[in-house]
C-alpha cells in the first residue's frame, strides 16, 4: 500500500499550554457500558482526571442477550459516570449499519463546544464527524477492525469483503486527516503504510497493582487440588481457537483447564469440550466481575493466548497478555506479531496441539523455569506496560495537538 499522503490544512498557530483542560469528543466503536473493560476504559481512567469527555458509542444491544453486561460495567461505574455516554443509535442494527448514520452523530454533537476528537476506532463516524466539526483529531488504532470486519459473524458472508474493502478505504481516510495515530503496535503501523511524523505507539497495559499473584481458596473451591491448572481469561469469539488447547489437555493426565469468559462462542466451546471427551477437566465459569479476574489467574499454573492464525489476530495486542504476566505466571501464546515485537521470548509459543503438549509438558516438569518466567513477566511489565504510564504518555500527545 503507498504511503497515506499529507493532507493540505490551515496553519493552526495557537498550541494549547500544558496541562490545560478540554473538552474531548469520543466516537467509540465499542460500547463502553456494554463491553467488557478494553484499552478504552483504561485510557479513560485517565483522561476523565483531567478533561471532560462526551463519548459516542456504537451501541451493542445483542450483548445483553449472551452475557451479564452489568458484571462489566460495575467495576467501571465510577469512572464511567463521569462521562456523557451516548448512542449512535437506540435500534438493534448492526454496528456495520450503525456506522453509516454519521449524520445522527453530528447532530448529537454539532451544537456543543469540543477541542478534541479522540476517535477510538471508528471508520466512518468518526471521519465524518471531524471533517463536519473541523476539530483536530487524534486516531487511536487499537485493531485491525477491517480485518475484523471481513470475519464478522454480525455481517453475511457475502457482504463481508464489500465490507472489508469499505472498511480499509474507511480507515485509511481516518487516518490521513489525523493530526496523530497513536496504535498498539509498529506491525499496525506498517500494515497502514502511517508515517513516522503522524504515528505515535501506545501499547495496551495492565494495572499492576490490581493484577498480581494472591494466595486464596479459589483453586480449593474450584476442585483444582493436585492439579497443573491451565487458564484462558476472555472472549470466545471467532478469532479464539481453544480447540488445539483441548487436544493437548486430553494428552496430559493431570491437568485441568478454566475458561473465564463466556461473550462469544460458549455453547460451540462446550461441545468442543464434549466431542474431546474431557468436560471434567474443563471449568467455564462465564463471566466474572473485572475486580476477580486476579484472583482466578493467581490460581492457574500457565496462562494461554490461542489465536487463530489470521489477519486479525496477527497484529492484536491482547490485554491478557500482560495481566498474566503481572500476576506472575508463564504464558504460551500462538506466535502472532503483536505478541512477539512487544514481549519476544518472555513468553512461549505454540500454534499446533503438539507445541501446546510440548511446552505445557516443559513447564509442568520445571518449577524453577516457571517462577523465573513469572518473576520477569511482572518486572518487564511493571517498567514497561503498565496504565499510569501509558496514560501520561497518552496525556502529552493530546497537550501536542495544536488547535
């Protein structure tokens, strides 16, 4: 793909002075009370301190029929309120659709005073809001939503490489009127050809001091005793591939496998589980409050990252990723790039039932290896990825837009 060129605008000369506040207009392709926490919540943990934001969100109704939304939304409440949260639209359409009534967007906004648009991921809102408002804007890419466009299961089969061309075409305008484009990963940054001057990098992060390794009883109650305990916390959806995971479980005698999470595909994960013949070594225990996630990793021996192998997958930087490992538990993970230019060999990989076998089997025969690759998760995220940090470094991108 050819460089995104440089757009033409009017010299801006007036820059804010540091530390000033504002007033920051969000359109967000997820829906912050309906969505278990993302990076956006923990940016806004943040930014709320400071500034007064006004999000618009993509409103996803259909989540409220698979999951308890409200077991996401309560460890987020105080942060949330502070917000002026509204919706694109209150019908039950999908968020490609959704997407297309920017006008509906503009008018929730044109008659308000706004410095900022941070435009958490948008493709055609957001773009459509900027150019109306002539507001300076901040892109945050945090996935490589045409990509997820071209596998949604929310969009027919045949409308989703129309969709995936829309959506690329979408994006690349986005970023081309941004005066940043802070992402997750250089791989993001490459794969959209975004220049050195526009692109800022602003990985996911843990907070280390909610996730860290605890004793408790959990592992007790859960009837874990004198097992090697194998964990996945997060979403089933369709770029979560458990299945080379189950085969390797059915290989190994003694260890048990906990799935925290249920948004997605549960029900096809339980006959999984049944057609391997191992329900009971699996535990799903669907969704749990934010604040308890701790507590279920701290039980797990080795924490897993098993990605389908696509154009999805391969560039996402997975929050998982470091709250494993600031609660001080080796990680195997399919070897996707985001993973690897972020954290390197301070964790496994493994894609095929087989290399799951191998290293969990390496693991489980070494202690001593176990507690080394924990012991320097947590440093390597404590120094590197943790939310303070990233947020301050998010607060003096938005100090260096002019306006």
């Amino acid at each position: 793909m050819a460089l995104i060129p440089t757009i033409k605008k009017e010299r801006r000369e007036v820059c804010r002075c540091s530390g000033e506040a504002m007033r920051i207009l969000i359109p967000s392709i997820v829906d912050l009370r309906k969505t278990a926490p993302n990076r956006l919540h923990h940016l806004l943990r943040f930014i709320t301190n400071k500034h007064e934001i006004t999000a618009i969100c993509i409103n996803d109704w259909w989540k409220a029929d698979l999951v308890d939304t409200n077991k996401y939304y309560q460890d987020f409440k105080e942060i949330l309120d502070k917000i002026d949260i509204r919706y694109i639209s209150e019908r039950n359409i999908s968020p490609f659709r959704q997407e297309f009534l920017s006008r509906r967007l503009i008018d929730l906004a044109h008659n308000e005073d706004h410095d900022l648009i941070f435009n958490y991921n948008t493709l055609i809102s957001g773009h459509h809001i900027a150019k109306e408002l002539k507001l300076p804007m901040i892109y945050d890419l945090a996935d490589d939503l045409p990509a997820m466009i071209g596998n949604s299961p929310q969009i027919s089969r045949f409308a989703r490489p129309i969709g995936k061309w829309i959506g690329k075409r979408a994006l690349i305008k986005s970023i081309a009127i941004s005066e940043r484009v802070t992402g997750i990963t250089k791989a993001l940054q490459m794969n959209y050809s975004i220049p050195e001057n526009k692109f800022v990098l602003l990985p996911n992060g843990v907070d280390t001091s909610l996730f860290r390794n605890m004793e408790n009883g959990l592992g007790d109650e859960l009837g874990l005793k004198d097992s090697f305990v194998l964990g996945y916390v997060g979403v089933l959806r369709e770029w979560v591939d458990l299945t080379p995971v189950y085969k390797a479980v059915k290989g190994i005698g003694n260890a048990k496998l906990i799935i925290v999470g249920e948004e997605g595909l549960l029900g096809e994960n339980k006959e999984s589980v049944k057609r391997h013949g191992i329900e009971d070594r699996v535990i799903f225990t669907g969704t749990i409050p934010y604040n308890r996630v701790p507590e279920f990793i701290s039980v797990m021996d080795v924490c897993l990252i098993p990605f389908k192998r696509n154009a999805i997958s391969e560039y996402a930087l997975p929050l998982k990723l470091f709250e494993y490992m600031a609660c001080e538990k080796p990680v195997v993970s399919t070897k996707v790039q985001g993973v690897y230019e972020n954290v390197g060999d301070r964790v496994l990989y493994a894609n095929t039932a087989d290399e799951y076998k191998t290293q969990i089997k390496r693991l489980m025969a070494d202690n001593d290896y176990c507690r080394e690759l924990g012991g320097n998760g947590r440093r390597f995220v404590i120094e590197r990825y943790d939310w303070a940090k990233i947020g301050e470094d998010l607060e003096r991108v938005i100090e260096g837009i002019p306006r």
